[in-house]
C-alpha cells in the first residue's frame, strides 16, 4: 500500500512538473498546508467522526509523501524508503528498551541523547564529504 501511495506522489509530482505551478514547489507552501490539515484533524477529533477523522489524516499523510517528494527531486534526501528505514531505527532503539515502568522516561532520554551524538557525527561526515579537498 504505502508503495502504492509513493508511486501515486511520483505521478503527481511529473503533471506538477508539467503544470509548472510554482507553489506546487514552494516547500514553505507544503509546510503550510500540512498544517492546515493538523487543524482539520483536531476539529475531527473533536467532533468524533472516525470517517473523517481518517481521510483528514490520511490528507497528513499526502500532504507529507508530496513534501517528501518534492525533497528528493532537490536532491536535499535520497528516498521515501529511507526515512521510513531512519525512522524505524530510531524508534526500535527508543522503544524497544522501555520497561512501562517510571524509569521509561530517564530510558528514552539516555537513547536520545546518544542518538543526537551519533547523528552529529553522521551529519558532519556528510557535510565535510561534499566538500573534498583540493589537490596539489
């Protein structure tokens, strides 16, 4: 399914680029329809209707794929794939070592901590990696 939605956003993002609508690539713009759904799903979850409840979530969700396929197309991430594979290790690591015990806090904070160090360090890495150094 999600694969499905990702093949869909590709899509839409090529007649964007056909369209050549300049908001359609305005990340500022993304952004901010995303979260004018945010609005849309607290109203929904006020009036507690699960049916639009979850087409406005799922609005989140498009609104997130285009965003994230707009990213990619600058060059600024590689792949849906792999922020769903980042987010998947960060949480394992987040959420697999809790106890549901009062220490869960002081757990979570450790694994985010050490998380933060190594992803400075991978951030550098990337960062001094596209600046090689001259020659001669």
């Amino acid at each position: 399914m999600v694969q499905d939605l990702i093949k869909l956003v590709e899509h839409k993002h090529k007649i964007d680029l056909k369209r050549g609508e300049s908001k359609y690539f305005d990340i500022n713009w993304l952004l901010n329809e995303i979260a004018l759904e945010i609005e849309e799903v607290r109203a929904e979850i006020k009036d507690k209707n699960s049916a639009k409840l979850e087409d406005e979530l799922g609005d989140i969700l498009w609104a997130w794929l285009i965003l994230v396929e707009k990213l990619k197309n600058r060059g600024l991430v590689s792949s849906h794939k792999n922020i769903f594979k980042r987010a998947l290790k960060k949480y394992r690591e987040r959420v697999l070592p809790l106890t549901g015990t009062s220490i869960d806090s002081k757990i979570w904070k450790e694994v985010k901590r050490k998380q933060k160090i190594k992803l400075e360090k991978e951030s550098m890495k990337n960062l001094y990696s596209n600046f090689p150094l001259e020659e001669g």
